[in-house]
C-alpha cells in the first residue's frame, strides 16, 4: 500500500498502519504565563452563570476556593484545575485574587 501525504486513512485491518495522534489536552484554554484570568460562563450549565478561575496554582486552589465561596456566600468547586464559582460575582472576585498577590485578568463578556 503506498503512502500518500494527501490522503488519510478511514479503515484497515492492519494495526501496524494506524498510527494514534495524541496531542496533550489542558483544562484551561489560556496560556500558563502566571496571570489568572476570570471569566463568565453559561455554556452547558442550563443558562446559570458561573465564574470560572484559570491559572492558580494546584497547591492553592483548594483553600482559594474555599475563601473565595466564603466571601461570595455561594457555592462552587474545582473541576480539572479550574476554580468555580457560583454567581456573578467577578469583581469581588477579582479583588481577593489581587489581596492575595496574583496578576488578574477579566476575560470574555
């Protein structure tokens, strides 16, 4: 069977031609440059809004989301590295974020 950059394969019994392409997949669609970023999403939660916390690190993220539902009075909860938080409440979000020494950034509308 000859090769052809422009074609790809759809099916074959041969196991050896398949090769599996796997590129790394990251929760977070921003990029890891230190700053965390703050946006609002609906998208898949049945129109309820909800703040979602990009770019903090794993060893903080539990007891940052912990203070932050604190002075939110909301609930939430981290989902594969990602901060949430119930509510519209970005910037008191934000202003927490900043006490506590990180560079913030409100994302999206």
């Amino acid at each position: 069977m000859s090769h052809d950059n422009n074609s790809r394969l759809v099916y074959s019994t041969d196991g050896d031609m398949i090769k599996e392409q796997s590129a790394p997949q990251s929760a977070s669609p921003f990029p890891t440059d230190g700053t965390v970023r703050i946006r609002r999403e609906t998208k898949g939660r049945k129109g309820a809004g909800v703040i979602t916390i990009h770019g903090v690190p794993a060893d903080q993220q539990k007891s940052l989301a912990t203070l932050l539902k604190k002075k939110c009075g909301t609930g939430g909860g981290i989902k594969e590295g990602v901060i949430e938080i119930q509510g519209d409440k970005r910037d008191l979000i934000k202003t927490e974020l900043e006490k506590a020494g990180f560079s913030v950034k409100l994302v999206g509308g």
